[in-house]
C-alpha cells in the first residue's frame, strides 16, 4: 500500500461511509456499488489514507483521462511525438471539457493506432498489442493498484462498432476497469510524488486539473465541477479535479457510472485527495445535487480529524 494509516483518519473514514450510507442508501447508494479513498498528502513523507472499498472494479468512465494526461505528457517529454496545436487543444479539451473525441485523438498519437471498421485476426492483434501501450505504460512504474486496471479502451458515447468492438469484447468483457485505490495514487504521484514526468510537464498538468469556481463556464454541466464533489466544497479552497459520469450507454456494463478525483488544499491544512466511485441510476441521473453533498460530508468530517 502507498499511504500509512492513522487511527483518527480511520475513524474519520469509518464516519463518513455511515453518514453517506444514512443520507443517501435511499436514493441508491449501495454499499457495494461505491468505493472511497480519501488521502492527507505530507510533505517529504508517505500519505495518511483511507479506503472503503477502495479496491471495487468497475467502469471509471472519464477518469481514465487523468492517466491519458499522464502518459501524453511523458511521450511528449521524450520526444517520441512533436507538440502540435491540435494536441494543445485535445489536451485543454480532455480534461477541462472532459471531451471524448480529445481522448481518443490523444490515445491515437501515444498509441499510433486509430479506430474504425473491423479487422482480422492477425491485423487485430497486432492493432491490439500497439493499443495496449497506454496499460504496458502505467504497469512499468510498479504501481501494484494498478494490475487489475484497464485504460486501454477509448471513450464512446454510446455503443461500440467495428475493431473498438472487437477490442473491447461482444459483451463488454475488455471494457476499461479502475478503482479508486489506483485514482487516488494517480493524482498523489502527480501532485506530490514521483512520477516520470519533467518539472514543466508535471507544473502543466497540474494547471489543466485546476478548478477555478468564478470562471465564467464553472456553471455549465461540462466543467464537472458544481454538479461533483467540488459543489460543496468551502469556497476559497483550491480545488483539482476530474470527474466522470455516463447514464444510459446502450451497455449495462458502461452504464449509470458517477465518479470524481479531486485534491484539495485548504489553507493552514495538509491537501487532501478524495476519489469517490459510484454506481446507480439516481445518484447519476436524478440527483445532481447528490456529489456536492457528499462532498461537503467528506470535507468536513476529514478536516475534522486533523484539526483536534
């Protein structure tokens, strides 16, 4: 594990899954169909962490985009592809927008494959080896959460066609898998870990994660940001997130998904990072209101635990 564990901040943990459990298991909240890590980040030491299922499987829907954020940077870095205006743009566009189309443009120059009708059982597994870089890249850094992990899939608004079919399989059983262990060791590797990423590339990275509440598009549903776990966070705190949510897909296996990645640094207090993973219809269609919510639970009873 890559975080210490602390009496308080267990407890702190143990509290807030009641009280979302009490608020919110009437309006689909399951204790199995959710997962929470919540970390306090130290400086020049591991972090203090909690997990309540942190190992639950399933689709992470646009989380994957913080790992194609990572990779990218590093390619770039390595020069292996040259900066270009239409990869400026994806990158902005992938998370700040939370595009699919930016993604699977990003997932196509890291991989050198593209996306489209049906191949043959020699030429799709060739196209599936060259695909399967953005996995081979994460499970090289010895990341022990991420074994169980798939992000090779790209992101579809509805149901797949052709080789992204084929890939992901008939009956989705390819389809990409995160937790929220692996989430949570994502953002405290980029933000205050080691990751194989230069100074400006990390700094870059970190800027695009950046939520800013008084921008003027903060209101609008595609900023993920009041309608998520960042809604009901004090004003004043600096928040980095990216979320993710699909409704109806056209595949159950990819379906009524809700989730959200978020540092936050309060003043005079250790950053905190929150990954919180949801499943469910009403919490990801019917109450938007819901991730806020659960938000400010999760905030204060943790801020709560390192302030006595």
């Amino acid at each position: 594990m890559f975080f210490d564990h602390d009496s308080r901040w267990q407890r702190a943990g143990e509290v807030t899954v009641e009280r979302l459990l009490a608020r919110f298991g009437q309006h689909g909240l399951h204790p199995e169909r959710f997962g929470l890590v919540v970390l306090r980040e130290r400086q020049n030491a591991r972090p203090v962490g909690y997990a309540w299922r942190g190992d639950w499987q399933c689709y992470p829907c646009s989380l994957v985009k913080v790992f194609h954020l990572i990779h990218v940077l590093n390619v770039l870095d390595a020069g292996r592809i040259e900066p270009h205006e239409d990869l400026d743009r994806a990158l902005h566009d992938m998370i700040v927008w939370s595009s699919n189309m930016a993604t699977n443009y990003v997932i196509d120059l890291i991989t050198e494959t593209t996306g489209d009708t049906l191949l043959d059982s020699d030429a799709l597994t060739q196209w599936m080896e060259k695909r399967n870089e953005t996995n081979r890249f994460f499970r090289r850094l010895g990341w022990e959460e991420f074994a169980t992990s798939n992000i090779a899939q790209k992101l579809m608004d509805d149901t797949r066609y052709g080789r992204e079919a084929q890939f992901a399989g008939r009956k989705g059983e390819n389809l990409n898998v995160l937790t929220p262990l692996v989430a949570a060791r994502a953002f405290h590797e980029l933000f205050d870990g080691i990751i194989p990423l230069s100074a400006e590339s990390r700094v870059r990275a970190m800027d695009t994660l950046r939520r800013n509440p008084d921008a003027p598009d903060a209101a609008l549903p595609g900023y993920q940001l009041r309608e998520y776990l960042g809604g009901g966070i004090p004003a004043g705190v600096p928040i980095w997130s990216k979320a993710g949510r699909n409704s109806w897909t056209g595949d159950a296996n990819a379906s009524y998904f809700k989730h959200d990645l978020v540092r936050l640094a309060p003043a005079n207090a250790d950053p905190m990072i929150i990954a919180l993973m949801t499943q469910g219809k009403s919490l990801c269609d019917d109450l938007p209101m819901a991730f806020p919510e659960m938000g400010q639970i999760i905030f204060e009873t943790f801020s709560d635990a390192t302030s006595r």
